[in-house]
C-alpha cells in the first residue's frame, strides 16, 4: 500500500483531491470521523484481500497509511 494509493481512496470517499492529502493530514482536518475511518478500512480491505483490524487509535493519514502497511507485513 502507497501513501498515493491510501490518499486516493480517503479522496474518493470524503469528495477532495487527493493533492490536498498530505501524511501529516488530520483526519480531523478532513472532517473524517471513526465511522468515516471504519468505511475506508472496509473498502480497503476488500481492494486488499484481507481483513483490518483497527486496535490503535489514528489521527494522520501517515498514521493510516502505517497501520495499513504493518497489519499486511504481519498477515504476510
């Protein structure tokens, strides 16, 4: 999973550009809630194959984007 590839997706889902996406973005700051975080996670792990389990709070897109790659490395 790319930072570009996760951006895309925040993007498609919250209605922005994804050049307006940076690592050091807030969830806050895009008015995505934890509702918000569950439907990506759920979207993502249909693209991905996997299942997500979210058991760490998250408050960048970095931070997603590191949870994301970490929960792959352990499913692999």
């Amino acid at each position: 999973m790319t930072f570009e590839t996760l951006a895309e997706r925040i993007a498609e889902h919250i209605g922005v550009d994804a050049a307006e996406i940076k690592e050091e973005t807030a969830f806050a700051d895009l008015g995505i809630d934890s509702l918000d975080t569950v439907e990506i996670m759920m979207d993502l792990e249909d693209e991905l194959g996997t299942q997500l389990v979210l058991d760490e709070k998250l408050e960048t897109v970095g931070d997603f984007l590191k949870f994301v790659q970490k929960k792959l490395e352990q499913q692999a």
